[in-house]
DNA sequence: GATGAATGAGCTTTCATTCAT
DNA sequence: GATGAATGAAAGCTCATTCAT
C-alpha cells in the first residue's frame, strides 16, 4: 500500500471519528459506528490507532500541531509585542475556522472524557495561555492579571467557536466573532488595536 | 423518615456524585462508585435519582437555579443598566465560588456527555447569555456585538473558574480572578465600573 | 387483631398476586405491585408470606385443596363407578368456575416458573389423574390406557378453562365448555353418560 | 464464515437454550448459564439473537414452523375429511415426537413468560384449533361443539407429550401414547377410525 | 493488509427481602 | 402489627479489543 493510501484511510478514520463523537459524545461513540462511517471493517481501525482513546488523542495532536504551527508561521512576520499577539490570536481563528468541527469535538468533548485526557488538553492549553500571558507582560500588565487574560482569552474564543459551530454559522461569520472578542480583548487591556490587513470580512 | 434525613442523603449523594464524576469523568463514573464514596448500597441510588443520567440532570440544575435565584436577588437592588449587568455577573461569581465543584463538574463534564445534555446545557447558556445581551443592548451596542459579547463572557467566566478550582485556589483567588475578567469585560465594552461595594478581596 | 381481619387481609392479598400474576406472569411479578393493589406497605406481605414463592405456594394449594374438598363431597353421593367418574369431573368444573382466576394463574403460570413448582403441580395432577384412572380401570380399561385418558383429560380440561377465562367468557359458558368435555370424554372411552341433574346450563 | 458454521452455532445455542429453560424456567435461565451450556461467551449469544425474549420466540417460531410443514404435507395426501383431520393429528405427533425438548419447553413455559409470549403462542394455538374445528364442523358438528372439541383436543395432545417427555419415555411410547389420544378423540366425536398405515408402534 | 466473529469484563438497573421505627 | 427505606446479589446487555482467516 502507498504511503498516500495509509494517510487517506487515516483521514478517512479521523473524519468519521470526528463526525460520532461530535454528535453521540466520546462514550456514546462505538467503534464499529466509527468504522461503519469509515467503510471499513472494526479490526482495521485497530491498524491506525492503538485504542479508542488514541485515536481521540490523535485527533486532539492533530489540532495542536496546526495551532502551533500557523501561530509560529504568523509571529513569524509580526512586529511589536501587540502585534504578535494580534497575530497569535488570528492564528487561532483561522485553524479553527479551517477545522471547526476538529476543534468543537476537542473543546466540547475533551475535558469531560477523563483525567488523562483533561491533563493532555491542560497541557495545550497551558502552552498557549503563557504565550499570551507573556505577550501582556511585555505589554506592562501584572504577572498575575496577564495569566487571568490569557486564560479568560481562551475561555472567550472557544464558546464563541462552539456557539457559531452548534448554529452552523459560515466559517467567515465565525471567524467575525473571533475577531471582534480579540478586538474587544484589546480594548479591555489597554492594548492599541492592530491592522493586519487580514480582516476576512468587513 | 424525616424529611431532612432524606435531604441530607440526597445531598451526600449529589457530594458524591461530584466527587466523582470531577476525576473520572461522567462515563468513566459508575452508580457502585458513587454509592461507596456515600456510603450508601447500591440500590439506594436509585431511591433518589432514576437514572445516573437523572443524577447528573440533577446536580446541573440545582445550580442553575442557585444562580437564576442569585441573579435575581442582585439585580433587584442595582440602578442603571450597566449596575445590573456589573451585578448579575457578580451574583453568577458568588454562586460559582460557593458551589464551585458543582460548577466545575458541570462546566467540565456536561457538554461531553451526550445530545440530551448539550440541550439541557445550552438552554441554561442560552438564558443567561440574552440576559447579559439585553443589558449590553440597552447600553447602547449593536445586538449581534452584545450577542457575540455575552457568550465571549460565559465562556470566559466558565474557562476561568475551572481553571482555579484546578489550581485548588481558595474561593477568594477564585472570586477575584472573576471580578478581574468583569472589570476587563466593562472596560473592553467601553461600559463604566460600578463600585458596588462587594469586592470580597483587595 | 382479629382472626377474620388476618384472614381478610390474606385474602386480598392473593386476590392481587392472582391479578398482577395472570397480567405479568410470574417473573414479571413484583412484591411491591401486589401489595400497592392490595392497598398495603411492602413488608406487610412477609408477615403473611414467608417469601414471593410461597405466596404463589398458597396459590396453587389453596385451588387445590378446594377441589379435593369439592371431589370428596360429590362423590360420596355418588353411586357406579362411571357416576364417580362423572362426578369427581363435574367438581373440578364447579371449582375452576367458581376460582377462574385462581385456576387461570395456576394452569398457565404455574408449570413454567420452576423445578420446585412443577413438582408440587405435578404431585397433584398425579393425585387426580390416578383417581381418575382407577376409576376408568375400575370401569374395564387397560391400565396405561387408563392413565392416558386421565391425563389426557386434565389437559382438555384445563385447555377449555383457559380458553373460556381468557375470552372472558362468563361462569356458565364456563362450565357448559367442561361439560361438552366431559360427555365427549364418555363417549370416547364407551361410558354410559350419567344424568346427575347438575348440569347449571341447558 | 461459513454458512454452515453460523447454523451450526444457532443450533447450539438453541439446544442449550432449551436446555436451561426446560430445568429452570424462563426467569430461571440467564444467558450466562446458556452460552456456559454452548461452550462460548456470553457475547456471542446476541450475535445470533438480539435478546433473550427473542431467543425464545425464535424455539416458538423453529417449532410452529415445523408443524406448519408437516400438517400441510400430511393433508395434501389425505382424502376424506375426517382422513384429513387424522392426518393433521398425525402431524403435530411427528413433529411433536422428533422435537420433543422444544416442544416441552414450548408448551410448558411458554404461557407463564409474559403478555407478548402469550400474544403470539395463542395466535399459533388459533391457527391451529380453527383448522381442527373446521375439519369437524365439516364433519356435521355445531360449530360451538367443534370449537370446544379442538381446544380440548390441543390441550389433551400438549399435556400427553409433556408427561410422556418428563417421565423419559422414548419417542415411541410418546407417539402411541398420542395416537392413543387421537383414537379416543375420533371415537368421542363419532368420527369413522382412519387406517392411513403410518402407526409407528403396535 | 483487511476483516468481523468472538470474547468477557463491566456497566446500569431491578427487586426480594430485612429491620429500625 | 405495619411500614417502606435500605440493601446487594444478580441479571441483561454493550463494546473495546483480539486474532484466525
């Protein structure tokens, strides 16, 4: 089998995986329901992924690394320390509007299903919450109020994902109401507003 | 049976019930957990709540209505629009802060568990959230802006609370970070901050 | 407490197992369904009954020991053998017409719940069938064709009771089904029919 | 798999099945206590019945459907009518005799199970008495008469078999022992003896 | 590599029975 | 005597996982 084949059919797993969890909730999820979706047989869901949880771990990596990596890419060309916080923020959005129902499954789901789980997830957002902290830091904030804003931030940006997912909002409305809780997230700490030229939708 | 005796069975239960679910998750908890950590046969859960599902339907709504009464009883004594906005916040973290495993577990695990739950769930949001939107429309904001604000603000509080209560911070620390989140709030929605005379912590 | 409120409460007591057994069977069957018809607490019923089995127990014997009263009684009067015969039938039809229920829940419950009531029914059908051969034997029969008709009998006969109760068919269709039961059974073993002036219905 | 091997496996199941039912009831019988008698897991019972109610309807079903086949084969070569209604006799004895465990289980725990049980078996039992009757009221007997006598009739050759089969007896002496039934039947009604030379036993 | 039949641990739930009131 | 809350054994059933084909 081609390489390209194996990472078809994973694809394939982890879209079907998405689509059960989402609406049945990890435990209600059966593997079969996963693989009937798939079109393959159960013992071949085994050939991708070690386990149920594994295969939900991988779906929470695969978000991960594309918010690190298009967070990397856009601080990458980001000037002042508020622009790379604009710009980390914009990142998020676009990998979640581009992977909506990735990331409803990862924020929706994710905590509930168990402590390993929720220490994994933690551990994300742990990462992103002190890249921003330290962002507001630098900005002149308080240690202690820029770790409250980092983490307020994300609580912010992942109801309003999943309130325009759950209304089956157009990503570029979903994207507006990311942008508009960071423009008002700038304005709540004193930050100068940013323009990127990025604004999808005006 | 007294009819306290019953009372304080029920809440050993719900203790329970929250002890439980909080570290391994709602699938992950089973009736004989719950009983043994009460102290109770197994069958005498089920003299309280029909289900487990029942249970946690339970424990979700005796919150609700702590913070709908809550909500209720700060807004009745404050003036003007943004004083009943700055209030019903308020009142949300005084129950949360109080009762905060229960806001953990229901923050946390309900919206994994399952469609019936997600409804249940979002009902609840959805009746806070236009609470919090007509006040920011009163205050003179677009509706779609104070719509958009009000989840941002949910998710915020929710992400916040469950981020202490983790940490295991005193309820102080844990009030404090969420009076820190309504005064960036007011502040990145351009509303003025009430001095109402509560702030438990300097 | 008075003998006859004792034995009042028993009686209503069964009269609700019979009522709750003929419409859920046996296994379908709880305590608490025949004492909330009844009219009392759960406990109750094992101050009466030493457990759900033997409460059925007393079911059975009770039908039976009014039939063995009822045979007795009839036969006494009787003189030939065939008009033994003819009698000792003609008591079991007054007393499953009277006890249709009671008789309903035994014949068709009874056999199936398990081995230790298979062998108490099966006790007494052998009591009545020997009866019943002996009297054929008596009659000129050979003695296994003898027991085949008595068994053969009792199936008739139980096969029309419940055929009758269960098309709510009143007393004396009842018992006129039994009687054409009865007289075919004459005919079929060359027995002279016997006028006993009982017969209720013409 | 095979065709042959998934039957083969049923048919285990089956016999197990009837097994346990026959020495403990139905309410008696768990699935454990089957697939332990069919020498697999408790899984694999619901691979082939989706529960256990359906697993007995299915002994119901495998039973009425044999019946069904022989009686039409043994009619199709019968002339007169009484000839017929020998010949369907003559049937269910057949079937009766070479499935005598499920037959047992069928006609002695089948009624007591439950509503729906009843339901379907008197549906059978209809089906069958109506054909007897018919066969009689052909042969110049009321109606009501003919009824009476086809109930009386089942019930006689049902309590026969499970006599016969609970006393060990071998399949011969359960069929003479029906034929017995049948002779005796014929001769209540006045109907003419038929010589269709297939008595197994002299 | 792909399959799906087989497995059995473990779940929720029921209910006969007990016993403190 | 009467009650019904409490109990826990045991049931039916599901499903993640394995492995022979």
């Amino acid at each position: 089998m081609r390489q390209g084949e194996r990472e078809d059919r994973e694809q394939a797993l982890i879209e079907a995986a998405v689509s059960v969890f989402r609406t049945q909730g990890y435990a209600g999820t059966s593997v079969r329901a996963i693989t009937e979706l798939a079109g393959c047989g159960t013992g071949t869901f085994y050939l991708y992924f070690p386990s149920k949880d594994d295969c939900f771990m991988a779906i929470i990596d695969r978000l991960y690394q594309r918010v690190v990596a298009q967070v990397a890419t856009r601080r990458a060309t980001a000037g002042t320390t508020p622009a790379k916080l604009w710009a980390s923020i914009g990142a998020v959005l676009e990998v979640f509007s581009a992977e909506h129902a990735l990331a409803h499954v990862v924020l929706v789901q994710g905590p509930g299903i168990g402590p390993s789980f929720r220490e994994r997830l933690d551990r994300i957002r742990q990462t992103f919450s002190e890249l921003i902290a330290e962002d507001l830091v630098e900005s002149g904030l308080d240690p202690w109020v820029a770790a409250c804003g980092a983490r307020a931030l994300l609580g912010a940006l992942g109801e309003v994902l999943v309130w325009q997912v759950d209304a089956d909002a157009p990503g570029g409305r979903l994207t507006r109401a990311g942008e508009e809780v960071r423009r008002r997230f700038f304005m709540g700490y004193g930050l100068p507003p940013v323009d990127d030229g990025r604004e999808m939708m005006t």
